[in-house]
C-alpha cells in the first residue's frame, strides 16, 4: 500500500457570463419604428440599435424651435431700441431672460428628440432580442441585451464557510462541460456582503479564451480544502465480485481476503476509504482464482537471492 496526501476539494456550480452586459432601453416612450439589430450580431459603441416613432416629441421640439426664434428676434429688435433709448435696461433684461428660457426649452426638447435614436453604449454583441418592431418601448423596459466582447467570467454564489477560503488575485479550476480540460480561474471579485437568503458570496472569476466557451454554459468551480492522508493501492489490486469490492493481502505466507470501500482513482493507483492499513502488502498478480488462506509462493526476481 501506498500512504499519500490527497488534497480534497469542494465543487461549486456557477455560469460562465460575459465580463460587461447591460440591458438596453428607451428614455422615453413610443413605438419601435426600426430595430435593426439580430441576435449575434456585432455592434459599435454608438451605433444606432433602434429608432422611435414619438411624434409628441416631434412636435414639442418644432414648437421649441419656433419659440426661440422668436425670442430672438424679439431680443435684436429690444437690442436695438435700447441703444435708441426707446426701452429701459429692466425691458430688456426681462426680453433677455425670455430669450434665455426659450433657448432652455429648445435644448430640452432636442435631447429629448434624440432620446428616439437608441444607442448601443458599448462595443459588443447582441445577446438577447427582447423586443420587435411595432412593440411600445417605455422607460425601463429592455429592448435588448448587449454583452461585450472583452472576455469572459465564471460567476458563482460561494456559501459563507467556504467563501474564507478565497483570495483575491487567486487561481482555481474551472471546469465547463464543453471543455475538454479544466481552465485557470483568477478570482477578481468577491461580494463584501452575503445574501441573507441563500447565505452566500457572489464570487467572479476571469477565464482564459477558449474554443467553444461562451457565455451562458454550465460550469463548477473547484475549491480546495485541507489535505488529507489517504491509503492507496495500485488499481489491479483491486477486484470487482458482483456489488463487492476485494483485496487480497499476503499474511504469513497466506493469502487474506480484504472487503474493502474504495474512493477516488488517482492515476495508477486507487484510493482505499475502509478495509486496510498502511503497510500492509497487496496482491496484484496472479489474484483472480485465489482463496481465502490459500498458501502464497513468492516469485524473486532473476539475480537475486531467495528469502
């Protein structure tokens, strides 16, 4: 038998997220007029998403409009008349004041005019389409889902015992389904506060490029705990009769059968939970036929002497 450490680990199950997302909607409401965008597609920071048909909107900015100019004009022309001293200083400043809010009302009724033209506000890919054309958009309902295309993150609700074993800056196994092998997960976030509900730490780690990794998939975060001594054997000592598990020691020049409960296979070795000590010396040739205290008969090696 073989005496070794095996270093036990508790697995969390968490999704693989994109690094930045935002749900995008409208400022104000109106019916979606253009929506051109398509699930997947790729978009620029500032690239129009969607367009509305807010005809109010329209209409208060031409009336805005309107009203500045003639505010204006009607500030040239006191302008000139003051310089006649046909008007006094306070007719002026309060034409002046008009003119002032006017031009307030007009810039107000343009931002909200451009409130129509929605935006992406990063550079990304379109992730979900919640929302078509002919539907009414209304502040604080999602049009869609924008992911970015910086990288991606493993996120995991971490429960509070097993939450102080983890550090900042430090790396785990992250092991995603469709993956064939396990990827280094640096932690870059853990929630200061637990969820009093569940108990738990909401834990972000980044991931390295993959092929075939994508946001959304399924994956478990490995986390390790103490070490552990555990007793091994090399796995062709180990029989399988029926729901039984065996093992035959050599005692005395006897061979002693062993039930046995078996753990995880760790290489070419098997680890042994239950049903034999360290030191003990196993059969692993030549064992399929034998019998409990059947008498064994040890083999040397060619060049060396008998014992």
């Amino acid at each position: 038998t073989i005496v070794g450490t095996n270093q036990a680990t508790e697995q969390v199950v968490g999704t693989v997220r994109a690094r930045t997302s935002a749900l995008v909607s409208a400022k104000v409401s109106g019916r979606i007029r253009t929506l051109s965008t398509a699930i997947g597609q790729e978009v620029k920071a500032g690239e129009l998403l969607a367009e509305l048909d807010a005809a109010e909107i329209g209409a208060r900015f031409e009336q805005a409009t309107a009203a500045l100019e003639n505010a204006r004009r009607e500030l040239d022309r006191y302008r000139t008349l003051l310089t006649q001293k046909a008007v006094t200083q306070s007719e002026f400043d309060a034409v002046e004041a008009r003119q002032r809010i006017a031009g307030a009302s007009a810039s107000e009724a343009e931002t909200m005019l451009g409130y129509t033209r929605i935006q992406a506000p990063f550079a990304g890919r379109i992730a979900r389409k919640l929302a078509d054309i002919g539907d009414l958009a209304a502040p604080g309902k999602p049009l869609l889902e924008l992911e970015s295309m910086g990288g991606l993150q493993f996120e995991s609700d971490v429960s509070e015992a097993l939450a102080g074993r983890l550090h900042l800056g430090e790396t785990l196994s992250v092991t995603v389904a469709s993956i064939g092998h396990p990827l280094p997960g640096r932690i870059v976030e853990i929630a200061p506060a637990s969820n009093p509900l569940s108990r738990t730490l909401k834990t972000k780690l980044d991931l390295p490029a993959a092929p075939g990794l994508r946001a959304g998939q399924f994956g478990r975060l490995a986390i390790p705990l103490r070490a552990t001594a555990n007793v091994r054997v090399p796995a062709p000592a180990v029989i399988q009769r029926g729901q039984l598990e065996i093992v035959f020691v050599a005692a005395d020049g006897r061979a002693e059968l062993r039930l046995v409960k078996t753990g995880k296979r760790l290489g070419d070795a098997i680890e042994i939970l239950a049903g034999l000590d360290d030191g003990e010396s196993v059969i692993t040739t030549g064992h399929a036929t034998l019998r409990e205290g059947q008498p064994l008969i040890v083999e040397q090696p060619a060049g060396e002497p008998a014992k």
